[in-house]
C-alpha cells in the first residue's frame, strides 16, 4: 500500500480548492497549494487571503507558492523542492460564456497547463492524480439520473470540452504506463461555503453562477436576478441541477486520494452529486426561506448552451469511496449567505466581520442563523 501525506494543490487559493485543503489538513494531509490568482483575489504580498483564512480555521499552515502552470520551470523548482506524493488538480479557467469568445486561452490554459503538470509529476516519479472534472463532459444528457457511464464528449461549450479532451487524455496516459493511479470527479453544482463562514466563493470576474447571483441580489449589490429560461421541460420550467454542498465537494477528495492511498486504480471517474434535482425557483425559494430576504427575480430568455436537467446518480462514489455526503439545501443557502454577509466584499476586505467573528451564531437581516 502506497502512503502518502504531502498533497500537491493546484488552484488552491480559489473556491473549491480553498475549501478542499481545509478537509484534507484535518484528515491529516500536508499541503503545498499552487494558484496563478487568475480567478481568486492576491494579497498584497503575493499571499493568499483565502489560504491564510484556511489557517486560521485549522490551525496548521499551508505552504503556498504563487505559480502558473504554464510556467514549467517554476512548477519543476517547486516539485524539486518538496517530496510531493500526490496532486490534487483544480487550476481552470471555468467560465462557460467566456470560453465561447477566447477558446484559444481556455485551451492554452487548461491544456497545455495540465501537460506541464503531468510532465513534471512524471520526471518526478509522482503518479497519484485527483483531477477536477465536471458533469458539462456529458453535454445534453440523453438519460436521468447521469451514471458515470453515460457518453461523453458531445459538449456544449469550449470550457467542458477543455475538461473532456484533459479526460481522454488521462484515459490514454494511463493506459499506455501502469504507474498512473487517477481519480477524475465529475462535479454537479458545487454551492455553499464553509460554515464557519471564513471562506468562500469570491469571484474575480462577473458573477455568473446562480447562488452567487443570487445572494449580491440579497445582499443589495444587484437589483434582480433573471432567470435564464422558464420554458425547459422541468417541474416548473426552470433549469434544474443538482446542488452538492462545497464541503461535501471537498470531502470527497479526501475520499479519493484515500482510495487512490490504498488501491492501484490506473484511472477511475465518480460522480459527485446527491442525486437530486432542484429547479432555480425551488433554490431560489429556498434560500429565501431559509435567509428571510425577498429575492426579486424576472424571467428572462434561455442562456446558451445550457440544458434543461443535470442530476447525477452519485451512488458509486458513496460506495466505491465510502463517501458521506451531509449537507442539504438549506444548508447550502444558509451557509453562503453566512460567508456573504460576513464578507460583503469578499476577501478584499480584510477588515470586514469575519476576522472579528469567529462564533457559531449570527444574526443576518434580523434572523438568527443556526451555527453548525
Ligand atoms: N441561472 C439563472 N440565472 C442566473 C444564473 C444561473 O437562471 O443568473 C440558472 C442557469 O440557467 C441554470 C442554473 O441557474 O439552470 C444553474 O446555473 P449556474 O450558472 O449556477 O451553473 P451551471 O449549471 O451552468 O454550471
């Protein structure tokens, strides 16, 4: 049995890496974590806030250099560095439209940096692998509930076909050199942040994903949401996806590099859903419930490339990796506003409630919400 404890994060300042290095420094991981802060905010001295706030809720450090995949030479100085066991690959650029309008970028980025990586694990004799993937690789589904069986590559949209090409890829590596052991994971809708509300997601483009959207309406910076579509074929004609907790996420990356720990899987794809669908006026009732804020939305026309329903079968890496997922909708909601409300600009400001509030209780908007 391999055994591994220094975990190599790419992408590890942002939304989902952030939250993945706190679960994996409980399991008992040490962390190097890499980020080019192209979608997550710099401090002033080339640190990570988000990582410095993940310290702060574990009480152990994160060693962090602020790197771009593209810039092998870096990533070879780092790997010389330390003796790394495994990766954990987050690094991506993800947003949906625009990947449509600079495809060359998304492709230079998430490709060749993700061959840059592979190489220098390979010249480092490192072959444990979780990569990010994500359930657009299936495109329009042609069943439900997804199983991680159904067809892929029919994708929509030049970010999912950039995690579809880095899968085949993956695929063929793996079977051409016995040494690779991969877990991909095919993230639903990652939402939610960490409960103590320290960490969470901060965009530093536009916000395009509906529960950020969402909460800057709440919170006043928007005026309302549009709801892309009210014509799909779904309970109420809105999109429906499948909503996991981002601590859910995060923990079952720890289950991987566990499964990956004890069995030589050369490459193996689970998805990471709960297996159930909610359209955007259920979420948006929801978190209106459970914040107390009225969210003013109006319908507007379909966004492209989006499908009617994404919702997984998730019952493989519930049994295969013996993973937990325990978080509902509620709180998913009730979480990210706790992060929003206690960091209304994010982690821009260092100042703002969440350095000086570290307890289990906060009121928001008057209502008192449930610590955890
Ligand atoms: N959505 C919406 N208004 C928004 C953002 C998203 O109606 O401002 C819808 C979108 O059409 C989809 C769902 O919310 O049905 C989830 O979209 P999101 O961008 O969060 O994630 P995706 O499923 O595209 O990865």
């Amino acid at each position: 049995m391999a055994n591994f404890n220094t975990v190599f994060v790419t992408g590890g300042a942002g939304y989902i890496g952030s939250h993945c290095i706190v679960e994996l420094l409980e399991a008992g991981y040490s962390v190097i974590a890499i980020d080019n802060f192209a979608n997550s905010v710099n401090g002033e001295h080339g640190e990570a806030p988000s990582l410095k706030r993940v310290e702060q809720i574990t009480g152990k450090p994160v060693i962090f250099y602020q790197c771009d995949l593209l810039d092998k030479s870096k990533l070879e100085e780092i790997f010389s560095k330390h003796k790394i066991d495994c990766v954990i690959h987050f690094a991506s650029m993800k947003a949906v439209g625009e990947s449509m309008q600079v495809p060359l970028l998304y492709y230079k980025n998430n490709i060749v940096g993700t061959i840059n990586l592979l190489e220098v694990m390979k010249q480092n004799n490192c072959y444990q692998l979780v990569f990010s993937s994500s359930c657009t690789v299936y495109g329009n589904p042609e069943y439900l509930p997804i199983t991680e069986e159904h067809p892929t590559g029919d994708v929509t949209n030049v970010y999912g076909r950039t995690k579809y090409f880095i899968e085949e890829m993956l695929k063929d590596i793996s079977a051409a050199e016995k040494n690779w052991n991969i877990i991909s994971l095919r993230y639903f809708n990652p939402v939610g942040a960490h409960p103590s509300g320290l960490i969470g997601e901060d965009p530093t483009k536009a916000f395009t994903n509906l529960m950020p959207y969402m909460a800057q309406v709440a919170i006043g910076n928007k005026e309302s949401l549009t709801i892309f579509g009210g014509d799909y074929d779904t309970v109420d004609g809105t999109g429906v996806r499948d909503y996991i907790h981002v601590m859910d996420l995060a923990s079952g990356h720890v289950a991987a590099l566990d499964k990956l720990n004890k069995e030589h899987l050369r490459l193996k794809v689970y998805n990471l859903g709960l297996g159930t669908g909610l359209s955007v006026k259920e979420l948006v009732h929801e978190f209106e419930e459970v914040t107390g804020v009225h969210i003013p939305y109006a319908l507007g026309p379909r966004r492209v490339g989006d499908v009617d329903s994404l919702v997984c079968d998730g019952s493989l890496a519930v049994t295969e990796l013996q993973w937990q997922p325990k978080y509902d909708v509620k709180m998913m909601c009730r979480d990210f506003w706790r992060w929003q409300t206690m960091n209304p600009n994010g982690y821009r400001s260092e100042t703002a409630t969440a350095a000086k509030l570290n307890g289990t209780t906060l009121a928001v908007n008057g209502k008192q919400l449930n610590g955890h």
